[in-house]
C-alpha cells in the first residue's frame, strides 16, 4: 500500500515499526476546502484548526501555510504554536482551568483571542491584562443548550457541563462582559460554541446557529463574532457518512444569515475550528503483527503497538477499519481480534476486522487514526513514543522521532 504515493514497507525500513503515517497533501486539502467553502462576502470568515486533534510543530507550519487560525487549549499546546514561530494573533486560547501562569504566558505570547469560560476566569484575567500593552479580543464560551452526537442531536438544559456558561444564565453572563469590558486592554467582541464531535446530521448545527443567534438577541448587546467550535466528523468505518465541507460550511453561513436577518444582529465575524475532520482520515497507523493465537472463539494477532499508541477504543469503543499490507486486493476470509502489547484485556484496537489470511510479520495499516492518536498516546508501560512521518507526493520526511528509552527515563531522578 502507498500513501501519498510513499510504498508503507518502504517506511518501515527507513523508520522502523509502529509508525504514524501522515499523506501530507490529504491535510492540506482538507484545510484548503475549509478556506474555499467558509466564505461569505458578507462575513469576516476565519477557519480555525483545533490543535488538540494533533499538534506538533510541522502540523502547526501547515497551519499557518494554509493561512488557518489555531485553536490551543493548554499551556503546552501554546508554547508549541510559540516555538514554531506561529502568528500568536491567530491564536485561540481554549480551557476551563487555564492557569495563572498559563495565562500571563498567553499575554507575554500577545495570543490574539481569549475564550473566557467562568466567571472565575473573567476576574482573574482582568486583573492580569491591567498592565499589557495590546488588546486581546475576547469571547465567552456558551453552552447552548444542544447537544449532538453521530446521527442525533438534543436539545438539553445541559446546566451541568464543565464547558461554558448556560445560555440560561442570563445574569451572570452580563456580570461577565461586564467585567471584561471594565478592562481597557480587554476587547468583549462575542461568543463561542462547540456542541458535540463527529456530528453526521447537519441540522444539529442550523440548531446550534439557532439558539446561539436567539441568545444574542435576548441578551440586547451587540457582539461581532461568533464562534461555532467543531465536530466535524471522518470516516472511520464503512458507517460514517460525514456532512461534506462545502455542505456543512454553506449550512453553517445560510443559517447564520437568516439569523442576521430576523434579529437584525451586528455580526461582522464568524468562526469554525475544525480539529478531527482535518487530520483523522490522513492518519494510518502501520503495526507489524507479532505472535497469533486461537481462543475458542476468537482468532487474535497481537502488534507492536496498542492503547499506548491509540487510545480510542478502550476508552470509548471507537472503530477503526484496516488493512494487510499487499493484501487490500484479497478476499478477506478470516474474522480477527486485534490487540496490542500492553498489559490489559482492554488492549484492543479493532475487536472484529474480516481479513484476509494474516501472518507473522505482515504490516497491519489501521485507517484514520489521524486525530486523537498521537494527541491522546500515553506512556503506559513505558511504551516508547511513535514517530510521525508525513509523506507527500512519494517523499517522506520524520517530523517527530520515535522516542529511546533514554527519552523515557530522562526526567527520572535516583532515590
Ligand atoms: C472547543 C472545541 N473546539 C473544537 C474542537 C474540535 O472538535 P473536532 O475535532 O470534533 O472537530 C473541540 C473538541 O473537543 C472543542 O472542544
């Protein structure tokens, strides 16, 4: 199998195994659809990628090669978008406990947006931005009141999200824009959103527009931007049918506009930050299967990797499809048990895949695992970090090394 016309098992002589692959141009693309469908003559229209999917300094050059805005939710991810040199006007701060520290990091950085969550935050942050010598917009994060899943959507009080301030609490959001905008160097300039991920139903975001644009209008500010978060969805499985960009951005701008219409709103700005639709399906993780064995009713192979690596479906039973290097053309005929090598029975990467007949050595290329994967990868039984090789147009180029066990015990200290 090729990806971005780079043979896999010629990966995996120059990199060894397991790998996390990336076709470089799959990335691009997606980023440039986002660009191209999320226009309006009448809207500032800003795409902002959201990080947590995977962020790593290459990644974040992409970003800003395709002139995307970046969403960071942690002091880490900050300092990441900082040391690569990003524009930190196009940074977007995200977190529900953003620290002190990281918070006066984010100011030192200039970081062009805030997204304030808790009132908490809104007294702290106007305390630290009395002295800075630039204005740093802000928005709050709102709870709007929908939730939405793959193929549902709901309309909920959700009074008890850790995210955001219920739209409900009319109160207390006005006590919040109200200490925003008592600070000089703190421009309130609107609201963000984010109701679900890998969401197929595009009503759920006409939903969202919805009760977002009703909120403003009952709370009787004007506000210029609005910010719709993610939840794009992939392709993991032959069952996921994601709404296409073009369709999900032009849903999001008409519904956006009729709003502007019937409430005769200011907004000037709209936003996305697609995280997961960006990178996952550009994403494979190649393994070399190891030892097999029989169960009575089940035939497993055993990789090199595991929930180290990928996360996912132990922790909330996300399907991946794959395949058998040099066997995509042959009739499956085998029903297969994919675990890894830690040391759990939730170690399982793909609980049922139908494949061909699998030996000793064969590389196994697990689909879209792009997003969520390198970001959620942990050191569980001091596994060793996964390089990640971006390929394109048959060249391929290490952009993370893989970890040494001395990486492992760097920051350890003797008794
Ligand atoms: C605030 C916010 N924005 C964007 C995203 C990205 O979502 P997705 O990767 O589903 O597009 C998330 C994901 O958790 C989020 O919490």
């Amino acid at each position: 199998m090729k990806i971005s016309n780079v043979e896999v098992r010629d990966l995996v002589k120059t990199y060894g195994s397991p790998l996390y692959v990336y076709d470089q141009t799959m990335v691009e693309d997606k980023m440039n659809l986002f660009k191209k469908y999320l226009k309006c003559p009448e809207l500032d229209c800003d795409v902002i990628y959201a990080s947590k999917a995977f962020n790593c300094k290459a990644m974040i050059q992409l970003v800003s090669k395709k002139d995307c805005s970046l969403d960071v939710v942690s002091g880490g991810e900050l300092y990441t978008a900082y040391a690569t040199g990003f524009d930190m006007s196009r940074v977007y701060f995200h977190g529900n406990n953003k620290s002190i520290d990281e918070l006066n990091m984010a100011l030192k950085y200039k970081v062009g947006t805030i997204i304030v969550d808790n009132l908490m935050e809104a007294r702290l942050l106007s305390e630290l931005a009395k002295d800075i010598d630039y204005t740093v917009a802000i928005l709050l994060r709102v709870n709007p009141g929908v939730e939405a899943h793959t193929h549902e959507y709901i309309v909920t009080a959700n009074i008890d999200s850790k995210f955001g301030i219920s739209v409900e609490k009319k109160e207390d959001i006005l006590d919040l824009i109200h200490i925003i905008s008592s600070c000089p160097n703190l421009s309130f300039d609107g609201f963000h959103a984010h109701i679900g991920s890998q969401i197929f139903d595009k009503q759920a975001f006409v939903l969202e527009v919805n009760k977002v644009c009703e909120f403003v209008s009952n709370l009787g500010i004007e506000v210029s931007t609005l910010n719709f978060g993610g939840g794009f969805g992939a392709v993991y499985t032959d069952e996921d049918t994601p709404i296409p960009v073009d369709v999900v951005c032009d849903t999001l701008i008409q519904a956006v506009k009729s709003n502007v219409e019937k409430y005769a709103l200011k907004i000037n700005k709209i936003c996305i930050e697609p995280g997961r639709s960006i990178v996952a399906e550009a994403g494979s993780t190649v393994y070399t299967v190891g030892f097999m064995k029989e169960t009575p009713h089940k035939n497993y192979i055993f990789v090199d990797g595991g929930m180290s690596d990928n996360i996912r479906p132990a922790l909330y039973q996300a399907k991946y499809s794959c395949v058998i290097d040099g066997k995509e053309d042959e009739m499956p005929s085998k029903h297969y048990k994919i675990a890894g090598k830690c040391c759990e029975s939730g170690d399982v990467i793909i609980e049922d895949a139908f494949l061909p007949e699998v030996k000793p050595n064969d590389l196994l290329i697990v689909k879209t695992t792009g997003a969520y994967g390198y970001s959620m990868a942990s050191h569980y039984n001091k596994a060793l970090g996964l390089p990640v090789i971006f390929c394109k147009e048959g060249k391929s180029q290490c952009v993370i090394r893989r970890e040494t066990y001395d990486d492992l015990i760097r920051l350890e200290n003797d008794l």
